[in-house]
C-alpha cells in the first residue's frame, strides 16, 4: 500500500515547516537588531544606519546594572531551581507511597497554571507578612530571587521528575545490593541519569527568570531594578534606537550564555539514546 506522502514530498513539507517556524523565531529578532541601527525606527523609511545609540549604550550605566541585576537573577535562579526541583521530584518519585503526595504533587505544579500576577500578588502578601514578624527581608534581588526561584521550582519539578519516572528502578536495587549507601546511588546512578535534565532545567529556569517583569515589578525594591523592567518603562516613553539597541543586547547575551548549554544538552542526550541504525534496504 502506498504511503499518503512520498519521502521526497515528506521531506519538502518538513523543510518548508522548519523554514516558516525558524522565521517566525527570529525575523522579528532580525528586525530589532536594525531598528538599533536606525534613526527612525518606527517610520518604516529605513533612514540612514547610525551608530549613535550604540555609543550611548556604552555609557549608559543605568542598563548597566540592570542587566547585571538580571543576570545575577537569572544564575541564582537557576541553581535554587534545580535544587528545588530535585529534591520534590525525588521526594515524588523514588521515596515510598506517603499520605499527602497527590496533593503534594499539585501544588509543585500549581504556579504552572496560576496566573503569573495573581503568583507575585500573594508572594507579596506572604513576604510583607513575614516582614512584619521577622522584620526582614526587605524588598529586593532577594525577594525577587524568591518568588523566581518557586516559578522555576515548579517547571524543574515537572522535568526532573519525568526523568526519574523514566528510570528502570532495578538499577537502583542493583545497586543496594552491592553494598551502595543511599547518598552513593544518587552520586554513582541517578545523578548521571539525570544530568541533562537538570541541564535543561538550569536553562529553563535562567531563561524564564532573565524574562520576567511580573513576578519582579511586584516584588522589587529601590535599586532592585532589572533589565525587562528597565525596557518597560522606556518603551511607556517611546519606541527609540537606544531601546531597540538595549533589547538586541539583551538577546545577544542570552544567546552566548543560553546556546553553548543548550549545545552540551544535546551531546548528553545523543550519548545517552544514540539514534537507531538506519535500517537495510
């Protein structure tokens, strides 16, 4: 029976697919980058390059440290999330049946489907509270890191615990067998099964924390200022070359510190499951 698509029209639809996606990703990318270079960005008359708001950003200490608020965010982010996540995942997943883990289960994944404002409302609510007993933490990178570090918990929950679902658990009872104590089956077994999905989660989480602006606005404090902030408020005064320059420097940077990471995730996972042989005629 002949197959509803041959290879090559298979091959040309996935093509045509890969094409259209990778243009919608990043023609808008493409775009931003020359409007830095443009006098008029919004005039859509292409006006002569110039290269003055290049010159100002250089000088311009304001989006300096919000950009290093950002991404000392984004890093601390990721390390709390990893580590957040892990621990829920394995308490979820590779810990004996206990009361309260279906429910337990919902709520790690709870700030998924929760409005993000509605999230950085009640953190406000909670830390103002804490704050009136304890007297701290006062708002900041510390609360902002916070309320970062649960969002991104709940998303290194889900993937870790996929992982671990995925893992055969007679390696685990192999391992017990031959003499191994608890703390050496996670270093020696599940650590290693799940280095590229703890990875991928570091990626993830310093990626949603370099975007937000919510969870942040909600929960900032004088001199707490970051990077998505900074553009927002900008851009409330006009679309201009110094704002489309800021922004393409932004995305330069995550991409220098995102795309060699996401390229060590690959290589894991190829060793990990290598494809198939190609199957003989």
């Amino acid at each position: 029976m002949t197959a509803p698509f041959g290879g090559t029209h298979h091959r040309l639809a996935s093509v045509v697919s890969l094409a259209v996606g990778f243009a919608l990703l990043y023609l808008p990318l493409a775009a931003l980058a020359l409007a830095s270079f443009d006098a008029s960005p919004l005039s859509g008359r292409g006006q002569a390059f110039t290269l003055v708001a290049w010159r100002r950003l250089a000088t311009d200490e304001e989006l300096h440290a919000a950009l290093a608020n950002s991404l000392q965010l984004a890093l601390a982010t990721a390390v709390g999330a990893v580590l957040l996540g892990t621990l829920a995942a394995m308490a979820l997943s590779r810990s004996q049946p206990w009361r309260g883990r279906r429910l337990f289960a919902a709520l790690a994944a709870a700030p998924l489907v929760v409005p993000e404002v509605v999230l950085a409302l009640a953190l406000l609510l909670a830390l103002a509270a804490v704050q009136k007993v304890l007297g701290a933490p006062d708002r900041g990178l510390a609360t902002i890191a916070i309320g970062h570090v649960l969002l991104a918990g709940a998303y290194a929950t889900v993937v870790v615990r996929a992982r671990l679902i995925e893992l055969d658990p007679r390696l685990d009872e192999a391992a017990l067998d031959l003499g191994a104590r608890r703390a050496q089956l996670f270093r020696l077994v599940t650590l290693p099964a799940i280095a590229p999905a703890l990875l991928s989660t570091a990626l993830l989480a310093f990626t949603v924390s370099l975007a937000d602006v919510v969870l942040a606005a909600f929960l900032s404090g004088p001199g707490a200022t970051t990077l998505p902030m900074l553009l927002l408020a900008r851009a409330r005064l006009g679309i201009d070359p110094s704002l489309a320059a800021a922004a393409t420097l932004a995305a330069a940077t995550v991409a220098l510190l995102v795309l060699p990471a996401a390229w060590l995730v690959a290589r894991a996972m190829h060793r990990r499951d290598p494809p198939p042989p190609e199957a003989l005629p």
